[in-house]
C-alpha cells in the first residue's frame, strides 16, 4: 500500500482498505450477487463511515453495476443515486437492496409463483434457446412470466425504461434467484473466463432439465435467499434515506447532483460486460428488449470497433497519449487498427464520462476512483495516471492516492498474455480526489481577508 506524501494530508481520514473482493465477501447475502465489480462492500462501508458526509447527502455511482455503493450507502442512512447501462446490473442492484422484514414473505411468494408458472412450447426467436432445448427454455420462460405476472404487473408501455421502473426490490431478487439457477444449469457452456457462458455452437446439444428439476432449483434458491436475508442485521435507514438504481450513460450524467462519488470505471482489460450478462438480459428479454451486441457497444471497454472512430485528445494528458502511440506502433497483429480504435473508444469514452460526474459533483465533494492498470501486449497501461490526468482537466484535483498489488487480475486469465509478460498481476489504486470551491479553482476569484 503506498500514499503519495507529496499530496499533503487532505482526505487521509477517509478509511481506505484494500478494495479486492475475496472469498469472505462473497458469502451470506452477498453470495448472491457474484457480478465481477470493482470493489467489496467492505470496502464501499469503511470509505463511506469515514467521509463525514451531511445528513442528506447524496451518494453517486455512476458506473453501479451490481450495487455495491448504493447498497452500502443506503444502509448507512445516505441517499445513493447508481446507474448503469446494463439492464441486468439495474435488476441485480434493486435485488441487493431488498429489506430484511421481507425475508419471510420470499416462500410464501414463491409458491405462487410456482403455481402460476405454465409450462407452453418455446417461440423460435427465444433467446434462451442459445443454451437450453425447447421444454426446457420453456419451463424457465414459464417462471419469468409467472414472476413478471405476480410481482411486476401489466406491462403494455412499449418503451424499455417505465418497464424496468416497475421492477421493484423483490421482484427483482426473484429475478435474481431465475438468474442464478440458469447460470447453474447452464455450467457446462462456462468458458475459461469466469465471467463468460458462451452460446451453444451449431449441431451442440442444448441443457436438458425437467420442470420439477428446474422448479426445485429455483425453490431452493429463494429459500437460501430468505434463510441469508433473515440473518442478515436489520439496520434502519435514515428518514432522508433515499435510494436509485436506473439505467443511465456515464458520458451523459445531467440530472444528478452528488456530495460524494464512490465508483470504479470499467477496466481496459477488454471484458465485454454485456456480454458476459447474456444469460440474464435473454432472461429478462420481455422487459428489455436489448441486444447484447449492441449494448457492447455503448459500454465502456467494448471490444467492438467504434462505427465513428474518435480523435486522440491533449487533455487526455502525456500518459494516454504515450500508450496509444506505443498501441499503433505494436508489431503484432491488428495493433495499429482493431486494438488502437477500440483503445480509442474507450478514452474517449472515459474521458466524457469524467467530464460528466466532474459536473454532477459539488463543490468541495470528493470522488473515489477504483482504478486498475493492465498491459497490452507488453505496453504497461498506465490506467490510475491516465485517469489522474483526464480528472485534472475538469478541475478535480488528486489529494490522495493508495495502491495495492494483485497477485492475479481478470486481464491474467489470458494465456495468450503470458507470451509477453510473466506477471500476471495488477496494481489496483484508491484515487481521491477533490472538486476545489470556485474561490480555490485557478480562474476563481478568492475571498478577501476581513
């Protein structure tokens, strides 16, 4: 761990842990939002605890995924604004935040659902197919439809977000329980990336399971659910508690207003995270109607050629502009082409989003960064200094930074990468920083002494 003593002591009394997610962190309630995210929830409460935040303030995500900010801030009384572009993350961070006193009406509930499921042969264009046969797509279908119909409600507005709006806290774990025993069943299509089920290949045959194989697997799913809700401390929210999972573009954050940012950008390690959700977005497809190609694209880090190639910026500072040039003159294949412009869709992208929440960030806020560097080939990218560099244009000054080595990061699953490097670890950096006053910025008039 290392604090650059050059930035003085503003903010050190924030409490700043490793953030790695571990094996402690995924169990009990917790256990059930296995998403890839950038930090733990230990984490998000020690750094939250310690902010010394106002009765009233709001806490901003605005990269939420799985909901490990406003979870902890929510429960800690403050208001907590999270959004993301994936609709299946806005269905497991509604899931996250269920109430403990709802914990004994999860199987009652699920019996319902249950009965209400019927079983009818699967359309053609179901998109669960990509994994399961006919009957089976259609048991899983059933139970979606049974939860849409009982916890949901009419859903004839056409648009996709007043849908997703409908989806309420326990409608949404009870989405999260379907999510969970399809990625179970599943199992076999898992790839080496443990974010990754690929689709069944032509000819391949599909997951078999019978209805009261899949009935009981989501049944012992919910009640594990209830047991771990139920054990979990109850702790009252403030009054002024209020909490937001939607759906929203980081690049486009007009309509919130933040005291304190806790967050962590999506890693230049080229995971697809719509991808990687396919399963859960063809579970939630009456819904959503989204394609997880396109929504690849829109994402952060996609691994798709932008169909407009962004501009090498100067404000996105020396160290980005060093690595993209080292990216194009790689000698290996594709570098000056596929890997440059998708590098230079995600800075541009990157660096649009850190305008945004500069903007959406008050006066005198901080914003905490969850950063992690990563390699191309054998170009070390710079990641926590490139964002340090883009945040200093838009007036957010690093007032503190903490670094902590990983042993194994996501890019290492890779083995392709070992053929540059023999490391296959990751610095993950804690970056604060702070939005001066008008009277601290450059430009700013300051206040006359009395």
């Amino acid at each position: 761990m290392r604090s650059d003593s050059r930035l003085g002591p503003t903010l050190n009394f924030l409490d700043v842990s490793n953030p790695k997610r571990n094996h402690r962190s995924q169990s009990g309630w917790e256990g059930f939002f296995p998403y890839y995210a950038g930090y733990s929830e230990t984490f998000a409460r020690r750094v939250l605890s310690s902010a010394k935040l106002p009765a009233g303030a709001t806490v901003f995500d605005p990269w939420n995924g799985s909901g490990t900010t406003t979870f902890a801030a929510a429960h800690l009384g403050f208001a907590a604004v999270g959004l993301d572009l994936n609709p299946a993350m806005i269905a497991v961070a509604r899931a996250r935040l269920l109430a403990s006193s709802e914990a004994d009406s999860l199987k009652p509930l699920c019996q319902t659902v249950i009965r209400g499921a019927r079983s009818t042969a699967a359309l053609g264009d179901e998109p669960l197919l990509s994994w399961f046969e006919v009957q089976t797509a259609a048991t899983i279908r059933s139970l979606e439809k049974s939860i849409r119909s009982k916890l949901v409600g009419d859903l004839t507005i056409t648009t996709v977000g007043p849908k997703l709006d409908r989806l309420s806290s326990v409608a949404a774990a009870f989405y999260c329980a379907l999510f969970a025993v399809c990625r179970d069943l599943a199992r076999p299509f898992q790839t080496s990336n443990p974010t990754w089920l690929r689709g069944a290949r032509t000819g391949e045959a599909r997951i078999s399971a019978s209805v009261s194989e899949v009935h009981a697997r989501f049944r012992a799913q919910i009640a594990s659910m209830a047991h771990e809700l139920s054990c979990r401390d109850s702790e009252k929210r403030s009054e002024f508690a209020h909490t937001e999972c939607k759906l929203g573009d980081s690049t486009k954050v007009d309509t919130v207003t933040a005291d304190f940012i806790l967050t962590s950008p999506p890693y230049c390690t080229r995971i697809d995270y719509a991808a990687a959700t396919r399963i859960e977005l063809a579970v939630l497809s009456p819904l959503v109607n989204v394609n997880h190609v396109e929504l690849g694209r829109q994402m952060i880090g996609s691994t798709r050629v932008p169909v407009h190639t962004p501009a090498v910026q100067d404000r996105w500072g020396d160290a980005c502009n060093a690595f993209l040039k080292r990216v194009h003159a790689h000698p290996s294949k594709a570098s000056s082409g596929y890997y440059y412009k998708t590098h230079l869709d995600y800075f541009d992208k990157l660096d649009r989003s850190i305008a945004s929440i500069a903007t959406a960030l008050r006066s005198k806020g901080a914003a905490i960064l969850v950063v992690q560097d990563s390699h191309y080939k054998d170009v070390h990218n710079d990641l926590p200094k490139i964002v340090t560099e883009i945040a200093a244009a838009y007036g957010l000054a690093l007032e503190r930074r903490e670094d902590f080595f990983l042993k194994r990061s996501m890019a290492g699953i890779n083995p392709g990468s070992r053929a540059y490097r023999t490391t296959t670890g990751a610095v993950e950096s804690v970056l604060c920083f702070r939005k001066p006053s008008r009277m601290e910025q450059p430009n700013g008039k300051r206040r006359r002494a009395n």
